[in-house]
C-alpha cells in the first residue's frame, strides 16, 4: 500500500506561539495597569511622607493634650521627698498657657499639700512655669521657686 502524498501535507505541524491583536492588546493594558499602579504607590508613598512631616510640624503649634501635660509635669516635679499628682490642666488659648492644678505629699511630713501653677508658652513649643509654694521648695533646699516645664514634641522627631 502505497501512502498518499496528499494526506502528509494534511498533517499539521506544530506552529510557533502566535500573537492576535486581541492578546496584544490585553498585554499592553496589563503593562499599562502594572505601571501605573506602581507610580500611584511612588505618588501614594511620598504623599504620606508630607503628611507626616506637616502633622509634626503642627503638632509644635498646638497644645499638648492635658495627659500628656499632666505626665510630663508629674515627672518633672517629683523629687525627693515630693511626690506629686496633678488633679487638673487647663489650656487658655487667649494666654497660649496651661494652669495645671496639682497636689503633693511631703514624704518627711506625710502632710499633703495642694496648689496650681500658671505655665506659659515661650512660642516655640515649650511651657514654662515656677513653683513658688514654700511648702514645696523648702524640701528641695531652694529659696524662691523650682522651674517647671513641659514641651511638644520636635517637629523634626519622628
């Protein structure tokens, strides 16, 4: 039997991978997609780096919530036989300074003492204040007043 030469040039080979204009297409919408979304995540990403620079610069603008005055207060002014405790802060904007109302144990004592002190701003993020209460100094070996303050954080610190 003889083979006919017809049916071996019928027989298929297997052709190179072939590109419709459909499938181009959709690579180039993919690559275009692919792009695309990483320069949003650069745009996204730089965007929030300003964001977080313009909330620490603001954050030295403003005031300090009253915990966080109270805990700075707190451990600035607890010395020695003084153990202290703020009862209550307020914020004058009008004054741009804190009245921080606190009270003290005299551990030589054990007597308790209560009284409030007025800190004002030096308008570059930093309270200052002076105890001038007698009760609360003479421990301390101090005369007229102990300085007092609390601060904002930098805008610089991250």
């Amino acid at each position: 039997m003889m083979s006919d030469d017809g049916e071996s040039s019928r027989k298929t080979q297997p052709r190179g991978f072939r590109w419709s204009i459909g499938t181009a297409l959709l690579w180039v919408a993919i690559a275009g997609l692919v792009a695309n979304s990483i320069m949003m995540h650069r745009r996204t990403t730089l965007l929030q780096q300003k964001i977080d620079h313009q909330q620490r610069e603001m954050s030295a603008l403003r005031p300090l919530p009253p915990e966080e005055v109270a805990s700075q207060f707190e451990r600035s002014t607890t010395l020695g036989p003084i153990t202290t405790s703020v009862k209550d802060v307020r914020y004058s904007p009008e004054k741009d300074a804190y009245r921080i109302e606190f009270g003290w144990t005299d551990a030589t004592t054990g007597k308790q003492w209560f009284t409030d002190v007025e800190l004002k701003s030096d308008g570059y993020g930093t309270y200052y204040g002076q105890i001038r209460n007698h009760p609360f100094i003479e421990p301390l070996g101090r005369e007229e007043f102990y300085a007092v303050s609390v601060r904002t954080p930098s805008p610089l610190a991250e």
